[in-house]
C-alpha cells in the first residue's frame, strides 16, 4: 500500500522539498515502505485568501509562481493551496493576485484546501478542475458530523488532530480512504486558542496587504499573538502527547484501518527542524544520520542555509 505523505511549503522549504524528491528518485532505497509525497501544500505569499501561518514581509512574483507549479508539478506532484482563511467576504473573491495563482495551477493536478464557504463555492463554480480538500481548520470533533463531511465532494478531508489515536472514534469512520491525518501537530491536544489562532492570522494577513497601501505614519499594527502552548514544539517534544503519531503507528494501526494520507505541518518551521522531522517519518531508521546531513550540506551549498564563518582579526 501506498503511504501517501503531504508535506508543506511552496515558498521557504521549496528548496528542501525538491531536495528531497530527488532523493526519493534516486535512492528509493533509504524511505521507509511505500512512502509517496502526495502533495506540496501552502502559499505564495502574500495570499489574502490563505491562513493557517502568517508570513510578513514578503511576496512571489510572477516567474517565481510559474516556475514552482511547472517544477513541482513535472515530477509528478500535484500542489495544494491552503487558502483557509476563515473570514473572506464576498469582496475578497475579485482578488487578483490570489485569482492569478489559481489560473496558473488550474491544469487539472491540482488542489486547494477549503473553509469558507463562500470560497469554496467561488472556486467549484470558477476553478472546477481543483481538486478541493476540507481543511482541519473547521475542527470537526464529533464521528457523525465527519462522516457527512466525507459524503460531500472532498478529494480529501483532514481530521482535526484530536481525534488522532481515538480508535474507539476512528473505526467509526466511514472513507478512511479520503481521510489525511495530521501527524505532527505541535498545537497541545485540545487547545483551546487553535480557533482564535487561525483568526487572527487572517486578520494579520488583511492588515499586511493593507499596509502596503499606505505610508509609514499610516501603517496598521499587526495584532500580536504569542503561543504558550505550542511555539516552542518541535518532533522531539510532542512524542509523549497523545495526538502525536508515530511512523510505528502509521504502519501498524493506521494503515490496516485503511488510512492512507498522511500530512506533515511546518509551512513556517525553522529548516533544521524540518529536515528533523523529515526524517523521522520518511527515512528509514539506519539511513536518517546519514540522509539528516546529506540534506542540510546540499542546503549549505545553496547557499540556503548561510553557515556564517568567523570573521578574521587583525594581528598588529
């Protein structure tokens, strides 16, 4: 069986992401069983329409557009916008640079991921080639309510983290098949600020479009948000939370049940984290040394990862 991973990034782990597609073409042997990268899933910033992360400061350009979809999608990959942002309104449906990146990824392969309602149905009605996905975002905790989500047209629906490991809930699941489970979650299990959080990403990403509007003296503050829960998290320190999956898990439990798709979370992680993480799920136990430093040297040599030398003193 196929085991099929998501993993994030179209703009800062782009380079990683393509690092390691090479890698799985040309040594298949150091992943674990199975493993296929389903997707690439995130933004080009800056995206009114996305949520989920906020990133400041920064904005694709057009080849850089081009060039990431003809790239991604010419191994085979198809990309997945998340624009989750919780609250489009009908006036946000014109805009041209989120309207711009869908007109060119609108080639059949590939999807977006979905909460509004509203943009849901501006983009089944205008953009009917995407495959659309339902976002974690709509915190779906209740087994009768997922089942229906299941029934609708979704390629594929993420299951709120919480129910990870339920069994008692997940057996209940109707198309596990069309389910894809957040493994890594950083976010403590139930936490109670996940909505508000989501929320004010998408308020921060009007407020950053805006700004660039207007002069310095007129700029709108970003309105701030600091985690206590989850901002430090890394693999290494959600493995004893029960929403946490492990590759053992995947294998053993998940699979047999019929769930097949798998997503990594970390659009805005700190690379050397990301390759951590990478290789936790993706390697296999004897080769993820080996692989961890193959990946973060290519990075090097890039020229991606700056490894700043000591800058010389002068000996009188």
């Amino acid at each position: 069986m196929e085991v099929k991973f998501h993993l994030p990034g179209l703009r800062g782990n782009y380079p990683l992401n393509m690092l390691l597609l090479s890698l799985l073409e040309q040594r298949p042997d150091f992943f674990r069983e199975g493993i296929k990268i389903a997707s690439f899933f995130g933004e080009f910033p800056t995206s009114l329409w996305a949520g989920g992360r906020l990133i400041v400061g920064d904005q694709c350009d057009t080849p850089y557009v081009r060039n990431v979809i003809k790239s991604i999608n010419s191994k085979g990959v198809p990309i997945r916008y998340t624009f989750t942002n919780p609250i489009i309104e009908k006036e946000d449906l014109d805009d041209f640079y989120c309207n711009f990146c869908m007109q060119e990824a609108d080639n059949g392969m590939n999807e977006v991921l979905v909460v509004s309602p509203i943009l849901e149905e501006y983009i089944r009605k205008t953009y009917p080639r995407f495959k659309i996905n339902s976002s974690t975002c709509k915190e779906i905790r209740d087994i009768d309510a997922l089942n229906a989500e299941l029934e609708r047209d979704y390629y594929l629906v993420v299951l709120d983290y919480n129910m990870n490991n339920q069994w008692d809930i997940l057996k209940k699941v109707k198309k596990p098949e069309k389910c894809e489970v957040l493994v890594n979650a950083l976010c403590v299990p139930n936490c109670p600020r996940r909505g508000a959080h989501y929320k004010n990403v998408a308020q921060n990403h009007r407020i950053e479009l805006e700004n660039r509007k207007l002069p310095e003296d007129k700029k709108i503050p970003i309105i701030p948000w600091k985690c206590e829960y989850g901002d430090m998290n890394c693999i290494h320190t959600i493995q004893n939370y029960p929403t946490y999956v492990s590759p053992e898990d995947i294998y053993e439990k998940y699979l047999p049940m019929g769930f097949n798709n798998f997503k990594i979370e970390g659009r805005t992680a700190n690379l050397f984290s990301l390759v951590e993480t990478y290789t936790h799920y993706l390697i296999k136990p004897e080769y993820q040394g080996f692989v961890r430093i193959q990946l973060l040297n290519n990075l090097s040599n890039s020229r991606i990862i700056n490894i700043m030398k000591p800058r010389p003193g002068v000996w009188p």
